[in-house]
C-alpha cells in the first residue's frame, strides 16, 4: 500500500501533502519553505488566518491543520509539526506517530483518497531517519484500518539516502 518516491513533494498530483511545518504554519525552511514557495502568498495567509493557540503556536508539535493548496497541484496542504530531536527520551516518537496519524485521520475526515509525506523531522529537526522512517510505516500501517477512503499514500524524499531508508523501512514491515 505504501509507495516510496523520490522527488519533490510540490510536484505531485495527489488530494493532499503533508508539510513538515513548524508551530507557527508561517513557512521555513526545507520541505516547509518549498511547499510556501511553490503554493504562492496564498498559503501563507490561509496559515496567518488560523487560531494561535498561545502566542507564535497554531499547531503544537504531534498535530496537524489543513489549508487550501493554492497554486499546487495536490488540491490542500496539511501541515503537522514534528518533534524536534532531543536525545530521544523526551517522548519525540510518540510525537511524530502523532504527526503520521493525525494527518491520515484529517485526510480522512475531508475524504481524500490520496496523501504524500514527507520524511517528517529528519531535516534540521534531526531525527534519525531509520528511527523515524520505521515510525512513519508503523503508523501508516496501524492507522488505515481507520481510513478507508485513503487508496494511495506515498513517502516521498528528495534526497537519495532518504529515499533509500525509507524503502527499507516500508519492505521491512510487509515482511
């Protein structure tokens, strides 16, 4: 069910990405500024006009928002923000299994049937891309039964080693 791809998460053709976002949905930078860059001022003014929870914060760490996609070709944006990695011991995989799941729960509340992430946290945030990306299959896999409008979910990488450990983790899992 998993597909992995390399390329530019920006380009693709699905009902929904998932940007790798921080608390404040004001853009930045890898995934979260091209995602900004290519979908044009609009986005960043749908994210402006959302609720900050507390000051600088519209969508904590482990939750997920959805937006219009504007100039992209995937029909909206959801924005989920990944841990920060500390070490490991300050609940950041619990975190991120949030991140996968929230966004698959919010595609399927909007009905959509195809979704792309990211590798959610291993750019600046610095998880460890093995852990992480056999964290992202684990949820996927634990998460569909509750999404049976979803029919097509890739995991996308820009970077070839990303790519690489993210097929590994998604072949590991089916075995």
């Amino acid at each position: 069910m998993i597909e992995v791809i390399s390329g530019d998460i920006t380009k693709l053709q699905v009902d929904v990405i998932v940007n790798a976002a921080n608390e404040r949905m004001l853009g930045g930078g890898g995934v979260d500024g091209a995602i900004h860059r290519a979908a044009g001022p609009e986005l960043l003014e749908a994210c402006r006009a959302m609720d900050e929870l507390r000051p600088g914060v519209r969508c904590p760490t482990g939750e997920s928002r959805i937006t219009p996609a504007f100039r992209l070709p995937s029909r909206f944006v959801i924005h989920t923000v990944g841990p920060i990695w500390r070490g490991g011991g300050g609940g950041e995989a619990k975190l991120l299994a949030s991140c996968y799941r929230e966004s698959m729960l919010l595609a399927q509340s909007h009905n959509l049937k195809s979704i792309a992430f990211p590798a959610i946290s291993c750019g600046i945030y610095a998880y460890p891309p093995e852990q992480a990306a056999a964290i992202a299959v684990r949820t996927i896999h634990s998460t569909l039964p509750q999404c049976p409008t979803i029919k097509r979910l890739i995991l996308v990488a820009y970077e070839p080693p990303m790519v690489k450990t993210l097929q590994a983790a998604a072949e590991s899992d089916t075995q």
